[in-house]
C-alpha cells in the first residue's frame, strides 16, 4: 500500500487536515486514541470507515519513519 493509497490532503476535506483515504477520519484521531489507552479494536469500532489494514500500515510506517536512523 502506497502513502497516496492510505492518505488524502485536500482542502476541501477538513482544510487539507490530513485523512484515511476515502473518509473523513483524520489520521491524528488514531494517534489520539492510541495516545489515550483506547485499543486499536476500539478505535476500529469508532470509525468503521477506516480499514484494519490501513490503521495497521499508518502505524508501521509511523514506526518505521521513528525509528530509522537519520540520513549523514
């Protein structure tokens, strides 16, 4: 899955807040929820809209993005 594939920015879509592809459920919501102890079923069950699948890739590129040593 390609970042264009799990993520829109449009202005016309929360002024350009970054989205699940193909709903209106901001990414940072998933942070928050994670952030605040609620389990990823529980965000899951919050915003059906939002694939598994595309919630699990947002955290393992978050990941990935965090943890990969910086370029020299």
């Amino acid at each position: 899955m390609k970042a264009n594939d799990l993520i829109t920015v449009d202005p016309e879509i929360l002024g350009g807040t970054p989205v699940f592809k193909g709903t209106r459920v901001p990414v940072k919501t998933l942070f928050d929820y994670l952030e605040d102890n609620y389990s990823l079923d529980e965000f899951l069950e919050c915003f059906p809209s939002v694939t598994r699948r595309m919630a699990c890739t947002i955290l393992e590129r978050s990941e990935s993005a965090l943890l990969e040593p910086a370029a020299a």
